[in-house]
C-alpha cells in the first residue's frame, strides 16, 4: 500500500505510530544482518585459505590473496 494512501486514510497517530513501528522493523533487521554477517567471518576466512592451498597446491607461483 502506497504511503500517500495510508496517510489520507489513518488519523496522524494511527500513522505516527505505524511509521515509528516500522522503522523500529527495518533497525532489528539490520542489526540482525550485521550480526549474521559479523558471525561467519571465520567461516570465510577458512574457506579462502582452503582454497588458496588448493590452489598453490596445483602448481600456482603466484596467488592473489585478495579475490574480487
């Protein structure tokens, strides 16, 4: 439902209270992102030096430590 449609139809405490409500959503929803990401770094790191030994494992010279 568009915004411009939920302010004609709510009474401006309904819509305060909807808008502050949802805003409170999206910053859980964030932290919650952040922590998950904050989580697996240890997990990634192991999983690129894995695959960094793999890799000189075939006979690389050179092998680039940062993968884009």
């Amino acid at each position: 439902m568009r915004t411009e449609h939920l302010h004609q139809t709510l009474s401006p405490q309904a819509h305060a209270a909807l808008f502050d409500a949802l805003q409170h959503q999206a910053k859980r929803e964030r932290q919650a992102a952040v922590q998950r990401f904050g989580q697996g770094w240890a997990e990634r790191l192991g999983a690129r030096v894995r695959r960094l030994a793999a890799h000189r494992g075939h006979g690389a010279h050179a092998v680039r430590l940062m993968e884009v």
